[in-house]
C-alpha cells in the first residue's frame, strides 16, 4: 500500500546556522504517526543537513536540479551532485520553479528521466492557478500537466515517483483547498493515473497536498482518503508546527 509522506519545503530560507538549529529543534520533537518526514533544505545546506540528521528518520531532499548530467549550465545542480551529499529524493516542477525560472512541462519531464536514470525518487509538483479554478479549467490544467511530464514514462517508474497537488493560489496565501476540493482533485489525479497505467500502479503511488497547511487544518485534510500527505512550506520552518503536521495521521 502507499505511504504516508509529510515533506518540509523550506525555499530560499535559512542559512547555514539557522538550518543547524532548525535541525536541532527537529530532533527534540516526537513523531507519534507513521508518516515518512522529509525536508529540502537550499543547496548550500544539503550536505551539512543530511550529515545532522543522518540516522535521525528524517530524510533530506532537494529542491530542484538540473537535467544534464554535467557541464556548461553555470548555477546547477546534477543529480548526480545530489547523490554525492547523500541526497536521494528531489522536488520537481514546484510552481514557483514554473513561475519564476520559467521550468516548462517539456523541461520537467527530461529533469524526471534524469532523476530516475539515477535512481532518485521524485516528488513531482503541479496545480492550477487561480483564474483555472474560477474558470471550472482546473481538472484540465491538472491533467495535462501530469500527461505531459509523467506519461512518456512506464508504468514501473511510478514506484520512485511521488505527486504533489498544491494549488498556486493556496501558495503562502494562508488560503488552503477545502478538504473536499483536496479531496476531489486528488481522486481526479488517481483516476487520471488509473486510465493510463491501470489501478494497481494509480492506487500505488502517494499523492500530498501542498499549500498552506497548518497544524489547524492538517488533520481534516489528511483524513481524506486520497490525500497521503503533505508538502508543507512556512508551517515547516517551525519545528513544532511541522510535527504537528507529521503527527496529524
Ligand atoms: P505554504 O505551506 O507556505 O503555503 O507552501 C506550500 C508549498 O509551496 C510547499 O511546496
């Protein structure tokens, strides 16, 4: 059966010492639930970060890399990079990397092969924007945003492959999905991933909510039965509000 993930994204925030203490604070805290706990933590930080929490049942993952393997692409990173810091699992196709760094569908999806041609588990990121939900297009956008990065792949892929639903305007805007259009989309996702590759590998793979939940709001979304986790942003930069999160199963 699939696993429950929460995921901490902390984007451009903490230097190196304050990610030390972030990570001290994590590891005073007590985790009741079975969720996996992961955090990304910004490049700088990763290989410190990984060597601190080694042995602790926190995972760190990265935010974002390249899709090339080397070469001249000055200010990326590889995978291959990230494996050397001891980093196994990447974010991909965050909306702010869609937004501001211009990431399209086509890029992610050579950045997804990458990823897996070197055993990397992805959490992959999608969602619509705001003008998409008032104009009833959400499921749409959703859709071809998954076709158009994941569908080239084999259904024996989806075993490395994590999703993520996070709605651009639930994005740091303290605004979340109702627990019901979380729920929705997300067997919108499941459904979207059964057509093609069948219900074994759809029911198979986690799907998490991303987009301003809270320790207030973490329990009724992830009571809803397509919703795995969560891939949480300020609420993660707190380490007590983050187990509150993890602890929400
Ligand atoms: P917030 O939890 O701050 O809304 O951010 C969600 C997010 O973008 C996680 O990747």
């Amino acid at each position: 059966m699939r696993g429950q993930i929460v995921a901490g994204n902390w984007k451009m925030n903490n230097d190196l010492s304050e990610t030390e203490s972030l990570i001290t604070s994590l590891k005073a805290q007590t985790k009741t639930s079975n969720a996996e706990v992961m955090v990304a933590p910004t490049a700088t930080n990763l290989y410190s970060a990984y060597n601190s929490l080694k042995g602790s049942g926190v995972e760190v993952i990265a935010q974002n890399m390249h899709f090339a393997a080397n070469g001249a692409y000055t200010g990326e990173v590889s995978a291959s990079m990230l494996k050397s810091v001891g980093v196994q699992t990447v974010i991909l196709g965050h909306s702010e990397r869609r937004e501001y760094f211009n990431e399209t569908d086509e890029m992610l999806a050579k950045k997804i092969d990458a990823a897996l041609e070197n055993d990397m588990r992805v959490i992959f990121c999608f969602g619509e924007e705001l003008a998409d939900r008032k104009s009833g297009n959400h499921e749409n956008v959703v859709e071809s945003q998954i076709k158009n990065a994941l569908f080239h792949l084999e259904a024996d892929a989806f075993k490395s492959i994590v999703l993520a639903y996070e709605p651009v305007w639930a994005i740091g805007t303290g605004e979340t999905a109702s627990p019901e259009q979380a729920q929705d989309m997300h067997a919108f996702i499941r459904k979207t991933l059964a057509d093609k590759y069948g219900a074994d590998v759809a029911d198979s793979v986690s799907i998490l909510y991303g987009g301003s939940v809270k320790p207030n709001n973490a329990v009724e979304i992830f009571s809803k039965p397509d919703v795995d986790g969560g891939l949480i942003g300020g609420a993660s930069l707190n380490a007590e509000d983050f187990f509150a999160i993890v602890n929400a199963f």
